[in-house]
C-alpha cells in the first residue's frame, strides 16, 4: 500500500462528514464510508501482499 492511500481515505471520509454535517447527505452515509474502510484496506493489502510477493 503507498504511503498516499490512507491520507486519501481519510480526506475521503472527512469530505462525507463534512457533507452530511451541512445536510446535503443522510446520515447513513458516513457510518457507511467509516465501515468501509477497514474492507478496503483489507482487499488492497491482500492483492499488494500477492503481487509484491510477500509472505504471509
């Protein structure tokens, strides 16, 4: 994983807080970018593991 990719998924989830603290989205929609995360990250770390050969 680059170093790049958590700031992005940080400034990701912010961007949709922001957003719903103003009422343009519903409050389901952080909750959901918050929950997202640790599968995302999960799915990244699976497929650089592999292709970057690393054992598990």
């Amino acid at each position: 994983m680059s170093a790049a990719r958590p700031f992005f998924w940080a400034l990701a989830v912010i961007t949709v807080a922001v957003l719903n603290i103003v009422g343009v989205l519903p409050d389901w929609t952080t909750i959901a970018a918050i929950l997202t995360l640790p599968f995302f990250a999960a799915v990244t770390r699976s497929r650089c593991g592999s292709a970057c050969g690393e054992a598990r």
